[in-house]
C-alpha cells in the first residue's frame, strides 16, 4: 500500500496501454513491404516487433522479409515509405482498449495530472489522442522524438519529475512492455505493468512492475484505494 499513497501524477505509455494500434501499423509495415517487393508480414508478427519506436520496428520488418540483417540505406529508404503509409492508415483500424476513456477522466476529477512517454513519433502521437478524445486529459505529451532518448532509457521521465517538480515517489508509469517497467526502475519510479498490451510474448510480471493489472480499470482500484487509506489515517 505505501508506494501508492504518495502518488500525485501518472505517466502512461500510448500504444498496447491505452490504445491497441496495432491494426494501424501492420496495414503500414505490409504496404511498405509489398511497395518494396518483398514479402509482407502476418499483423500477429507486427505485434510482437512493436514497442521500441517506429524505425525499429521497420528494421525487424525487413530483417524478417529478407532473411538478413537490413543496411543503413535500405533501413532509411523503407523509413520513408512506411511514415508515409502510417499517415495514410492511421485511426482507421486502431481501438481504445476497454475502461480507458473511463478511467482517465475519473484520474483528471481526481486531480492526477496525466502525461504521455510514448516511443511512437510524436506527429502520430497527438493525431490518434485527439482522434479518440482523450488528448485534453494530458498536461505533457512526450513521444519517441521528443527528447534525445527515449524509453527504456528513463530521461522521459527524470524529464516529467523534473518539468513538474516531483519526487520520484509521487510519480507512477503506466505500461505494457519491459521498456516501460526499465525506464520507471531507472528513474526511481512506481510502475504498474498491464498484461494485454505488446511485450514480445514476454509476461511482463518477468520486469519487477510494482503491480501487474490485466485491466486498465485496476489502475483505478489500486489507487481509490490508497486515496481511502489515506483519508483513514
């Protein structure tokens, strides 16, 4: 109960957390292969290479079509075709996971301020918040670009600690991949790791998350909760 009493603001991954864009990315990563004539990709595949930004993921694309490691320049001229493609296909399939939109506007009455630390690029990041109306509830919005590193490396959120004058107890990350729960263990944070999203087949309890929710309605109980201990005390 003690790390949740002290939590005053959360910060949540975007993809396979609150939104399952993965629908999006597969049709993007299959164009971008047929475009280049090799052979395409199943949507599954897709979803266990997400997670590490978008130039990653279209690296392990083209390593698994060719059967080899992908060169600088092939790697650069398929970036351009897929960030094109992506635009093209984005919103159109993607889903907000169950309770989310819920549960982010109880966290706001609640006064938690909220943050984005995504690895996506941060010109998609902001189109699909909006598509799905949930941007107005975040203060900070962070994507892969947004900072010269991004996660598992914890500068997004040593970033938000210090933009918003917290102590690493008072901050809680919200993520499904093992580079959500390394960025919160290297800034020093609370971490809540969720079973459904993207984390290379990998359960993410293997991380260490201080909690492991498989519904994003647990976030609520979980700090409801501590909220009620607290006013007891």
């Amino acid at each position: 109960m003690s790390c949740w009493k002290n939590i005053k603001a959360i910060a949540f991954d975007l993809d396979g957390t609150l939104i399952d864009s993965v629908p999006d990315l597969a049709a993007a990563t299959q164009a971008t292969l047929e475009e280049l004539g090799l052979a395409s990709c199943s949507q599954e595949q897709v979803r266990g290479w997400v997670g590490n930004g978008a130039q990653v993921l279209m690296s392990r694309a083209l390593s698994f079509a060719l059967d080899r490691e992908v060169e600088s320049e092939e790697l650069e001229n398929a970036m351009s075709r897929f960030m094109h493609h992506y635009q093209v296909h984005l919103q159109q399939h993607s889903l907000l996971y169950p309770g989310v939109k819920e549960s982010l506007a109880q966290l706001a009455q609640l006064g938690f301020p909220l943050a984005i630390v995504t690895n996506k690029p941060h010109k998609f990041t902001l189109p699909l918040l909006e598509a799905f109306r949930i941007r107005d509830y975040f203060s900070t919005i962070l994507g892969g670009d947004s900072l010269a590193k991004m996660k598992p490396d914890p500068m997004p959120l040593t970033h938000i600690l210090a933009d918003w004058q917290l102590e690493q107890s008072e901050l809680l990350m919200v993520g499904d991949s093992k580079n959500d729960i390394l960025a919160a263990k290297a800034a020093g944070i609370t971490s809540i790791g969720l079973t459904y999203g993207y984390n290379y087949g990998e359960d993410i309890g293997l991380s260490g998350p201080n909690a492991v929710c498989e519904q994003f309605s647990e976030i609520m109980t979980l700090l409801k909760s501590s909220l009620k201990a607290t006013e007891q005390e």
